[in-house]
C-alpha cells in the first residue's frame, strides 16, 4: 500500500547554459521516493533526459513547468505534496506561486527559498548573521547603476534579476561599458532591476554541496574552482578537495554553511558559493536547491546526495540515513557529518560548443556557456586534471612550444609558470610585451609578431602546428582583439589553450605529473570498495 502521491518537478526544455545535470537528481528523487513507499509522479518535458523515460517514474506527465499546466495535474492527482527543489531554477520560481493556490511543497519552505533569491532579504540574513558579502546594490535606473556602480569601485558584476545560467551577466570595468552594457543588453526599470556587485579580483571561488535535515547537515563536498572569481560556476574546472585551502579556512566554510543552513531552515539540498580572498571567506549566493555539481559530487565522495536528500523531505533523519558514515562528535561541532577524508582527487571540467559557433569568442566568463562535463580521478592532483582534460578532448602536450600573451596584470604571476615549463623541455613563444616582461627576468623566450604585424604572425604560427599550447589571459575590455582570433585559432585546430593564470599553473602540474608518473584507470565501483 503506497504512503500517497509526490509530484517532483523536472527542469524543462534545456538549452546551452543550462545543465542535464538537474535531470539526474529528479531520477534520483524518484528511486528514492519509490524506497520510501510513495507514488512518485514526474512532470517534465524534455524527451532527452532519463526522467521522462516510460519506466522511471510510476506516472509521467510531459507537460511544460509552467503554473497552468502544474496547477492542474495537482488538482487531478491530489498528491500528499510537491517537490521543487531538483529541477533547477525553473520549478523554483512556482514554490511561491503553488504555496498560495494551496499546495504542500516539500522540504525547504517557499519562504527560505525566497530569502535566499530576494537580494534585500538575503543581505540582512548574511548581516544578522554576522557574516560577509562583497558590496553590493540593486540599480532602478541608468542613472541609479552610475551612482551604484562608482560607490562600489570598478570592476563590478552586473546582471539582471533572476537569470538562469548567468544570462546576460557582464564583468564591467568603466562606467562607458556600463552604459553601453545597459543600452545593448538589458532594459533596467522599476520592476526590472540591475544587480550591481563588487568583483572580487583574484579571489579563489569556492562551491559547497550540503543536505540538511532541519537539525543536522551534511556538507558533501567544498569544491575549490581552478579558474579565478568571476568565471559562472557552470563553467570553470572544479577540484574536489580543495588543492589549495588551508584547513582554517575549509573550517570556516564548514561552519558558514552550516550556519546558513540552520538560519534558512533548510529541508533537502543547499548549494552555497563562496570566494575567499586575502583569508576572508565572503558569500556570493546561497541556492536551497539541487545544483548541477550535485551529480559531481555524489561520485566524488560515493554518497547520492541526491538519493538523501530526497529522503529527508519526506522526514527522514540524516542520522538514521547514514547512522555509521559520519563523524558528529561535540569537539567538531562545525564539521557535522563530514564524510570521511578524502583519498584522491575528483576534477571536474567542462565542455564547450565553440566548434560549432565560428564567430563567438571563446572566452569564459560570468555568463555560462557549457554544454557538458567530463571528470578525471586520480591520487595525484596533476594526473587527475591531466586525465580531465583529456576527456573533454584537450590532449596537454609533453613537448614543443607554448605560446604566453597575458594581460598587464597577470605578467607577474607567469614567471614561475615560464621557468617552469622550460625546465619541462618546452620553448616559450611570446607577443612583444610578454616577450620582453620574461627577459627582464632572466627568462629566453622566441618574439613573435601580432597579428596586426608582419608575417608569419602567431596565428600564422598555429595554423602551421607549431604551437602546441596556448596560455592567453584577456585584458578585461571585450573589443575583438588579436588575441579572439588566437583562442579562434586554438579552437579550429584543437589546441590546449588556457585564459587564466590558474588554470596555467594546474596544466603545468599536470604535465609535470605525467611525465613523472603513470597514468592508471581505476573504475568507480572498485575505488569506494577501498
């Protein structure tokens, strides 16, 4: 006899900059509501994804996630409640609008949900909660994002109000590029606001993961980004554990997850995003919901956090979940329920459709561009990003040359990564400014021509294969310069090419690591045998 009926509500139609990834724990939530006795009903439409396979859920409904069409299949089904936590944004949305016509939605409250995406609301949790957030403002008018825009100090993050994927969102630098942001890609009015951020420049962002029960938390996994702040979560290569954080700072973000968790009164999944700069740990966002580096995680760490999650909204404890997993000792009062230390390392990167878009450039940032996601485990940091790389198609080299053209700002931080990659056997190709930044430090590099200069020029240089990796950093301002046409080249001819200094440095480990070592392939199932 089943206990009664639980719609869960998928993600929709997807598009780029939107990820499967949801759809893995809608099918997650459905085993684990058929575990615990319910009916369990699926409500989506997208005939690419698993949930709407004819055999996952005990009914399906393909029909849009909008209000109407929800709002009647409730009133046809008369389900015990609704889950909208695992579909991403697009079912996030109606938690306010289903609450009011009535419905019982399950796990975290409508009401947390709205604290967590209302900007006003969440700024006076962080604050009451005496913890930190970049500067930040809510912009009604041109006029308004100026004023907004030159208190806080350039660059800022500007974005419209409730996007999915980052849409629309810009790395501003001036207050011209803001004016002519406002003027070509949003339209800012009273009830469409401009959110305005300080950018934390060279921050390390971070990822969290965790489950809650309303008492107890669970945080799965701290994902430490490769790619600086300012590149959308969905986009950059993540490593699981951090590989760089000391364990001061990994308990603080511990604890501040936690904090948040209980504050919001969290039932089911909570991802919080975190950028750590100079030692302090500031709050980007906070989304009670399934993210999309749920599924990541899960095989990280060997724990469906999905499949738990799931549980606990329908009132099951954590403790009785995973009585035997987790350490909830009092002298640890800020790592409840961390599992159990880490053995390897889990990178995550990404895969990007820039082949089949000629004329876009191929530059990360705010706005997420990713169509898919590979991972490459190892005990060895380097071995493990190598093998990522690798997956998504981007073979790093062992020899040849490495061509280097980076922003003003970034030359300091390239003459490890030089004297590095040289001590691998590798020539260094430079532009005139990184050629002569080098040799002022005691560093040979061959000077090549820019594109605008005679040739052969660097593209030149990489049409004809004699480059083999591309380490490029953009300046910050986004006119088609010579470097689009590098990273098209890179692009066109499948060449490893990397526009952040962190994510240089990791390639230079991974290479390192390579040569040094042997790569082994192991499969999931006999790693958590260990």
């Amino acid at each position: 006899m089943k206990k009664g009926k639980i719609i869960i509500l998928g993600s929709g139609p997807n598009r780029i900059g939107q990820g499967i990834e949801f759809d893995y724990a809608c099918v997650h939530c459905v085993w684990a509501l058929k575990e615990e006795g319910y009916e369990a009903i699926m409500v989506n439409c997208n005939p690419e994804t698993v949930s709407t396979d004819y055999d996952t859920s005990d009914k399906l409904f393909f029909e849009p996630i909008v209000y109407e069409d929800v709002i009647n299949i409730i009133e046809s089904e008369k389900p015990v409640g609704v889950v909208v936590q695992f579909g991403g944004q697009t079912p996030l949305k109606l938690a306010v609008p289903l609450q009011n016509a009535g419905v019982n939605i399950l796990g975290t409250s409508p009401d947390s949900i709205d604290i967590a995406e209302d900007r006003e609301r969440f700024r006076n949790l962080v604050i009451k909660l005496g913890l930190k957030q970049p500067e930040s403002g809510i912009a009604r008018s041109k006029e308004e994002a100026i004023i907004i825009s030159e208190k806080i100090g350039y660059p800022v993050l500007v974005r419209p109000s409730y996007v999915l994927g980052g849409r629309a969102m810009r790395l501003v630098y001036d207050t011209p590029e803001l004016l002519n942001y406002i003027e070509e890609a949003v339209y800012v009015t009273e009830d469409k606001p401009l959110l305005i951020d300080r950018f934390l420049e060279d921050a390390i962002e971070l990822d969290v993961d965790a489950v809650s029960d309303g008492d107890d938390v669970l945080v799965g996994a701290i994902m430490e980004h490769i790619e600086e702040a300012g590149i959308h979560s969905g986009d950059s290569a993540t490593c699981i554990p951090p590989y760089t954080l000391s364990d001061q700072i990994m308990y603080e973000v511990k604890r501040q997850t936690r904090m948040l968790a209980k504050a919001l009164n969290v039932k089911g999944l909570m991802n919080v995003q975190f950028a750590v700069k100079d030692d302090e740990v500031y709050i980007i966002e906070v989304n009670p919901r399934a993210s999309r580096t749920v599924p990541f995680v899960s095989k990280a760490i060997g724990y469906p956090l999905a499949k738990i999650a799931s549980k606990v909204i329908v009132g099951r404890k954590l403790k009785d979940i995973l009585p035997d997993v987790f350490d909830i000792k009092e002298t640890h009062p800020a790592t409840d329920f961390q599992p159990k230390e880490f053995k390897r390392y889990s990178i995550k990167e990404v895969v990007f459709p820039w082949n089949r878009f000629p004329e876009v450039d191929p530059l990360l940032g705010p706005e997420m561009k990713s169509t898919g996601e590979v991972m490459g485990i190892d005990e060895d940091f380097g071995l493990a990003y190598y093998k990522a790389q690798a997956a998504t198609g981007s073979v790093l080299p062992t020899e040849g040359n490495i061509f280097i053209s980076v922003a003003d700002r970034d030359k300091p931080q390239i003459v490890e990564l030089a004297r590095g990659l040289i001590d691998l056997g590798f020539n260094i190709f430079a532009t005139k400014g990184t050629h002569s930044f080098l040799k002022e430090h005691g560093i040979d590099s061959f000077l090549v021509n820019k594109l605008s200069e005679e040739r052969p020029n660097i593209v030149d240089r990489i049409r004809n294969g004699e480059i083999k990796m591309i380490i490029n950093t953009p300046s910050g301002k986004r006119e088609r310069s010579d470097a689009y046409y590098i990273r098209r080249a890179a692009v066109e001819h499948k060449i490893p090419y990397f526009t952040t200094v962190r994510a240089a440095y990791a390639s230079l480990e991974a290479i390192r690591s390579f040569r040094d070592k042997e790569l082994s392939v192991k499969p999931l199932q006999e790693m958590f045998q260990e």
